[in-house]
C-alpha cells in the first residue's frame, strides 16, 4: 500500500485506510476458514467482515463520495465505486453455502474486495485529499461523527492528524 501521498496524515482517510486494513484481515480470515472446509466458520468469517463494511461503505459513501460528488469532483469514479459497493453487497447476500461453487464464488468476492480496496487507497482516497475543499471536508466529519467507525476502543485524539 502507498504512503508517499499524505492520505494517512488526514485523519478521515486515516481511519478508513485502517479500516481497509482491517478488512483485509478479515478476507484472510474468510480464506483460512475456507481451507479448512468448514463452511459454518466461512459463513460466521463471512458475516463478520459484512459487520465491518456496512459502517465502512455508509462512511465512505455518505463522506467522501458525496463531497467528491457535490463539488463535481470524479462523479464517474464514485459511482464506480458505489457501484461495487452495490456488488460485494448482492454477492455477499447471494452465496449459498450449498451451492458447489459455494468456494470459488467466496474466492472471487474476495478478490473483487481486495481490488476495490486498492482502488479507493490509491484512487479516490488521495484524489479527496487534494481537491476536497472546506465544505466537503464538513461533510465527510459529519459522515464520521455520524457513523463511528468499527476500530477497537481508538480515540479519535490518538488518530495522526488530530
């Protein structure tokens, strides 16, 4: 993951970065579980990491994205990036574990997660960093006071930045 831009001096980025990180962490667990062939431990593995990206992409999309889009900043790439959100969202919802592609269908939602994840690190997170202006950067707090992120027990004071 990059670090050059600043992304994780902006203490909103910083924490859904983190997020990102944590999530991340999560997809590995869903595949550790998978090599184990225990498919109520996918699905419980499964179910935590949608606990983690529903705040997330609510975060993400009433902040961020919404700023980037009120100043008519990469509409197009937002709505990518919605739209994906829209997508591991279906396809998460959609897996059944009795299906025999139960596996490879969990393999390839966390593949389409990790690319999206990297899209927003170093796509729209350090474009927001550089164009959003004082009205966006108001929203996408209000979007974060709103919605608390998921990270254990860390004081907004110990984020970098604040």
């Amino acid at each position: 993951m990059c670090e050059y831009c600043g992304c994780r001096g902006v203490p909103p980025i910083a924490e859904l970065m983190e997020e990102h990180d944590v999530i991340l962490v999560d997809a590995h667990e869903v595949r550790t579980a998978l090599r184990t062939g225990d498919r109520a431990e996918v699905v419980e593995r499964l179910r935590h990491l949608a606990s983690h990206l529903d705040p997330h992409v609510r975060r993400e999309e009433q902040g961020i994205f919404t700023a980037l889009r009120d100043q008519g900043d990469w509409a197009d790439e937002v709505a990518q990036l919605e739209g994906e959100h829209r997508g591991l969202d279906s396809a998460i919802a959609g897996l059944d574990v009795l299906d025999p592609d139960f596996d490879r269908d969990v393999l390839t939602l966390l593949l389409e997660l990790e690319r999206h994840v990297e899209r927003e690190n170093l796509g729209i997170f350090p474009v927001s960093v550089v164009t959003l202006g004082a009205a966006g950067w108001e929203l996408v707090e209000r979007a974060r006071d709103d919605i608390p992120t998921f990270l254990p027990d860390v004081p907004r004071s110990a984020l970098p930045g604040r």
